[in-house]
C-alpha cells in the first residue's frame, strides 16, 4: 500500500519548496502558513509569485529562526551566509526543449 497526499495546497506547497535554491533559503512558507506561525519566528518576505493553476499572486516567506532564538538569523543576508547560500538570478528559456515546464513566475521586487 501507498500513501500520498495530493490537492490545491499540496501543489502550492511543492511550488514553493522549489523556490528554496534560487532564493538562496531553506524554508518558505506561504501566506496561510505565516499567519499561523507569525508571533514563533522571524521571517523575511520575499518577492510574490504567480504559480501554474492560481491567478492571483502569493506572497511568500522565508522563515530566519525562532523569534525566541537568540542565535537565529536576524536577516536574509545572515541566514544565506549560515546556509552557504546566495540569492541566484532566475532566468529560464522558454524555448529550450530539456528545461523542464515552468510552474511558477517570480515577480520583481
């Protein structure tokens, strides 16, 4: 037997998660998920996107520590520099055949 969870949010979710290595994070939350979490961590905003299935854009959040975390990353910059990482220009051909389909746009800041 297998088990999988599928829907609306399911599908948000992945589109999110994907938008870890070009933001240059670990963990982005959306807009729903940040309301919930606001007053227990520290979070930076980041640009909106628009993602295959939904018209309207969605904020997202990247999630720096606990707010209670005195040790937690107090700013994006901070939190690429524990993580190694760095936020990477997103361009992607559209008419290149190997890439694979774009389910998501990035917004200008």
């Amino acid at each position: 037997m297998e088990y999988t969870v599928i829907g609306d949010p399911v599908n948000l979710a992945s589109r999110i998660e994907t938008l870890n290595k070009p933001f240059g994070t670990d963990i982005l939350v959306s807009e729903d998920s940040y309301q919930l979490i606001k007053e227990l961590y520290r979070v930076e905003p980041m640009q909106t996107i628009t993602v295959k299935g939904k018209t309207e854009s969605q904020r997202i959040y990247a999630i720096l520590g606990r707010m209670d975390d005195p040790t937690a990353p107090r700013t994006i910059q901070e939190l690429r520099a524990l993580l190694g990482t760095k936020e990477q220009p997103f361009h992607r051909r559209r008419d290149d055949p190997h890439e694979e389909e774009v389910k998501y746009e990035i917004h200008e800041k």
